[in-house]
C-alpha cells in the first residue's frame, strides 16, 4: 500500500526534476541573465551560503504561521456551528463571510499595521483573514450533510440539539472540516508572509523584502523554496493528524478504493 502510494507521486516528481534541468539549461545557455532569473543550482547555493539569516527569518514566519491558523480553526469552527444551529444566523452571516474574502488584503492589510502596530498581531489577523473561511466554509457543509435518518434516530431518544451536535453532527463534518484546514493550510504561510511585507522587525517577508531591495534575486528564489517548503509540511501535517484523527474514513475511502 505504502509503496503503491509513493508511486503515485512518481509523475509528480519526473515533472519537477524535467522543469527544474529545462530551467538550469535555459538560464546556462544564456537565454537570461542570472540577475533576473538565477539558476536553480544558484538557488541552492544562496539558500546554503545564506541559510542562518533564513533560518532565523523562518522561525518567525512559522510562529506567525501556526498561531494564526490556530487561531482561525477555532474561530472558523465556532462559526460553522452557528451558522448550523441557527437558519436565521446562516442567512445573516453567510453573505458577510462572502464579502469579507472580497476586501483586497493589499488594502486591509496597511490600516492593520495602523490600527494595531507592527507587532504579531496584525499578522495573526491577516493569517485568519486568510484561513477562517475555507474551514467555516468547508465545516458548516459538513454539519449541513449529516443523513437525516440519524438526527431522526437521536431525536426519537430524546437527545438534545447538543448532544446531536456532539454526537453526530460534528464527527460526520471531520472530514470536510479537514478538507477545509488542509486548504487553509496553503494559505497560512502566504498570510504570514504579506503581513510581514506590509511592516514587521523579522520574518521571510522582511528577508525577501530586502533581498528584492539589494537586486538579490537569488536570495529571494531561496526564500521562495522555503515558503512553499513550509506550506507543504503544513499540507503534510494537517493530512496525518486526519489519518490519526479518523481511522475509520481512510479505511473506507481504501476499501472503496
């Protein structure tokens, strides 16, 4: 099964590999400068030579990163059972969950650093602004989807609407709720990283900042590989809890398989 599994990514990774030598091959052959577009072994190298700075940088965007989504999963849970419990509160707030993924952070983001300073927490705002609502969303769906012949069965015992919710309603949403978090996931680093480029002390925001200020370009690809690094270990960390988490749903989406 295991290795069933890591050929599935086989194709994945032959296409990496091709684009990344069509790349060095493009960037060596002269088609561009390297102060534009460097090559990837000069990536690796800036991320090798420059690796501390990163390393710090990193720590910082990572707190950020991990607070926030924190943070967003209990606010987006939170909303997702009120936007169950309640019609009235879904047809009130739903809208407004909608618009507020309209604002464009590029504007929000600067009256944040006004209203709040440049301290962490207006990159945990900016974090939940960009994470709370695929797991709302993702969350209030799945309480929405439970089979109504089981709300039926706890009814006719008498149970009330919370322990339907704790019984039934929340462990048949799992699954979606993760589908939601590991969507938010993706997004938290990139979150971390735009409130850092708006004011902040520390981050790789600030690193790339100033890398992009100093013709660096090199040094920003590198911060670059660290982010998407990041959010896939993010990816990968959501998809296990959910293995651990729910046992049962991956043994019979293998079965079904």
């Amino acid at each position: 099964m295991k290795l069933r599994k890591l050929a599935n990514y086989g194709p994945a990774l032959v296409l990496i590999l091709a684009l990344l030598a069509l790349w060095q091959l493009y960037v060596q052959a002269g088609q561009v400068s390297p102060l534009f577009l460097p090559a990837p072994t000069a990536i690796v190298a800036a991320l090798a030579h420059n690796w501390p700075i990163i390393y710090d940088n990193t720590l910082q965007t990572l707190l950020e990163t991990v607070l926030g989504i924190l943070l967003a999963t209990l606010f987006g849970l939170a909303m997702a059972i009120l936007l169950d419990v309640s019609s009235w509160m879904r047809r009130a707030i739903y809208p407004l969950l909608v618009i507020s993924q309209t604002i464009p952070m590029i504007a929000l983001a600067p009256l944040l650093l006004i209203w709040i300073g440049p301290d962490i927490r207006s990159k945990l705002i900016v974090v939940i602004i960009y994470c709370f609502f695929p797991i709302a969303v993702a969350c209030a769906d799945g309480l929405a989807s439970v089979e109504p012949e089981l709300i039926n069965l706890l009814r006719s015992m008498r149970a009330t609407r919370w322990q339907i919710l704790w019984m039934v309603r929340l462990p048949a949403a799992l699954p979606s709720f993760f589908s939601g978090l590991r969507i938010a996931a993706t997004y938290s680093v990139v979150g971390a990283i735009f409130g850092e480029y708006v004011g902040a002390e520390k981050g790789l925001g600030i690193y790339m900042q100033r890398a992009t200020n100093s013709f660096a370009i090199a040094q920003v690809f590198a911060a670059i590989v660290v982010t998407a690094v990041l959010s896939l270990l993010l990816f990968g960390l959501v998809s296990l809890i959910e293995r651990i988490a729910l046992p049962w749903y991956h043994g019979a989406t293998y079965r079904r398989a």
